[in-house]
C-alpha cells in the first residue's frame, strides 16, 4: 500500500491497495459494492476513495484535506458529493424504512446535470439494502447507463437483501472483520489505551474497528454494552416467568429494527462463544470479561443445542427487519432458547 494515500483506518489493507491503484490509474469502476458487516469501516473508505478522487493536490498525500474541495468533502458541501439514506419521518422523528423511489430520482436528476468541477460526480447510498423494489428499479437504470466521470458506491450490510440485477452492474468489494490483533495494536499504539481495556475492546467489538473507536472514546458507552451483555447472558439463566418480565426493559416503546436486531446480534454472540468454549478454543471468545460465566454454562447446553438457538435467533432477525411485533418476536424466542 502506497505511503502517498492518507487513510486512517485500521485494517482492510487489500481493499485500500485496490482502490488506491484505480486512482493512480485514474480507471476506477463506475459502480461498487460495499459489503461486509456492520461497523467494520465500509462508509470510511467509501469517503476517503470518494476524497481522495476529488482532492485539488493529487500531490504527496491524498486526500490533503487542505484544499477546497477536501474541504467543502468534509463539511458535505462539495457539488458533486451525493450521499443517499434514508430520510427521518417528521412525525415519528425516525428513520423511514426504506430510501424511496423519489429520493432515486431527485439522485438521477443531479448526477445527469453537467459536473460543477469537472471532476468526478460521486454517490454514496448508505443501507443499500434499504431501497425498495422501486427504488431499487429506478436506480437499475442509472447502473444501465452511467454518465460519464460518475462513481457509485453502495454500502450495505446485507447483500442478499439487493437486487441481483444491481448486484451484477457492480464491483463487488467484501469487507471481512478486522482481527482482533490490529484493533489491539491500533488502540495501544495510537489511542494509549491501557493494554487490559484494549484486549477487552478489540475482542468484544468481534472484528468492528469503527466500534473500537467509539468504545475508547466513550468509556460509559463501553461499560454501558458490556452490562448490556451481562444481562443478556443472566437472561438465559432465568425461568421463562423472569424472562418475560426483563423484556420490557429491553425492548422499550419505539425501539427500532436496528436495536432490536442488536440483541439478538449480541445473543448470537454469545451462543458463539458457548460453542468456542465447548470446542476447547475459550482464547478465541468475544466476551472475555465473562469467560466464567460462559463456562459455567457452557456445561449445561449441548453443541446441538447452542446451533439450535442460533438459527432461532438468525429467523427471529429476519421477522423484525419484515415489521413483524418486535416484542412478541423477543418473547417467542425466549420460549425456545
């Protein structure tokens, strides 16, 4: 990787070799696709490539940050900067559920205009899997036909969730977890994280350099998600009465799909970790601050059994992202686990 480029994110070393070169080529792809789990830097490098391309410099450093254009990027103001998600509902003051066909495109409607800078014209669709089927129709026929010096990159977390037709006019680019050793390492030797809470974080963040970054700095957030994790696991401990009675304090009125698939990501987890336990790898664990009590449970549940919860858990995910009850989902998967 190229001493040149200024991207200050950990890991994905590939990803970045790969893009860096499309740029010293000036030959990069007219569409991407950004994929791999949450958290783990996908929208990072998707501004720094997008930066990075629209940098004034092209010198010694890119992207220089200095520069007009670097920095009318940074304050989202640069004119053939488009960034598409979803828009907030004024009633509910949340999210809508999916990017809509008219954001697509009003999207369309810019790009086909001539470049105000002569330079690339780039689109960032964060949750790409968010787009609708019309949506998702109406963008196809931008991937159709691309204009000219214009760069489209979706990101999303859930590939199986886009249209295939969308998925084949694209590059496809798979984001894979960072290990735990470089977010160990980046948060001792560049953050000052003392080496305890730094081996805490790098393992429960399960491969999310971007949660990494949010944990150190926010210490009450991390302590806040480790609890969280504590009270998942006593859950399982619990009779089916006590666990009906914790999940109002879970699941409170407005919680959204992200935060209730959130739990169930952290039981997942946890499930994950029961196994690695059972398999004689405890030293691979998530949760490490609870390597006693997973192993006192470990005992009592069969691998089987641990598979079976997790697929549970994997389906009751998939009802939530359909609008399914988000309680009623919680309180018939706390019958079978």
């Amino acid at each position: 990787m190229s001493n040149k480029y200024n991207w200050p994110v950990v890991g994905h070393d590939k990803i970045k070799n790969f893009l860096q070169n499309s740029i010293e080529k000036d030959n990069p792809a007219h569409a991407y696709l950004f994929h791999g789990c949450q958290g783990i830097g996908k929208v990072e490098i998707a501004m720094l490539f997008a930066k990075s391309l629209i940098c004034l410099k092209q010198g010694d450093s890119l992207p220089c940050n200095h520069c007009r254009s670097c920095e009318q990027f940074d304050k989202l103001v640069y004119p053939d900067l488009f960034i598409l998600e979803r828009e907030m509902n004024e009633k509910t003051d949340k999210k809508k559920q999916f990017v809509t066909v008219n954001q697509v495109r009003d999207l369309q409607e810019k790009i086909n205009k001539r470049a105000f800078l002569n330079s690339y014209k780039i689109v960032i669709i964060k949750e790409a899997h968010l787009l609708n089927k019309e949506s998702s129709n109406s963008l196809l026929k931008t991937l159709e036909e691309p204009t000219q010096k214009t760069i489209i990159i979706l990101v999303t977390d859930n590939k199986e969730a886009i249209l295939p037709t969308i998925i084949s006019r694209c590059q496809l680019i798979k984001f894979q977890p960072v290990d735990s050793d470089s977010i160990y390492s980046y948060l001792v030797d560049e953050k000052q994280v003392d080496r305890t809470t730094a081996k805490e974080i790098a393992r429960i963040v399960n491969g999310r350099a971007n949660k990494a970054d949010e944990y150190q700095s926010d210490s009450e957030k991390f302590q806040n998600d480790k609890q969280l994790n504590r009270d998942l696991l006593d859950l399982l401990k619990k009779s089916l009465t006590q666990r009906f009675a914790t999940v109002d304090k879970l699941i409170r009125k407005g919680s959204t799909i992200e935060e209730v698939n959130s739990l169930f990501d952290k039981l997942i987890v946890l499930f994950r970790d029961l196994i690695l336990i059972n398999s004689e790898n405890s030293n691979l664990i998530v949760n490490i601050y609870l390597e006693n009590e997973l192993t006192a449970l470990a005992k009592s549940l069969s691998s089987k059994k641990i598979v079976s919860n997790i697929n549970i858990l994997e389906k009751a995910k998939e009802l939530v992202q359909k609008n399914v009850n988000s309680k009623l989902v919680f309180e018939n998967v706390l019958v079978y686990l």
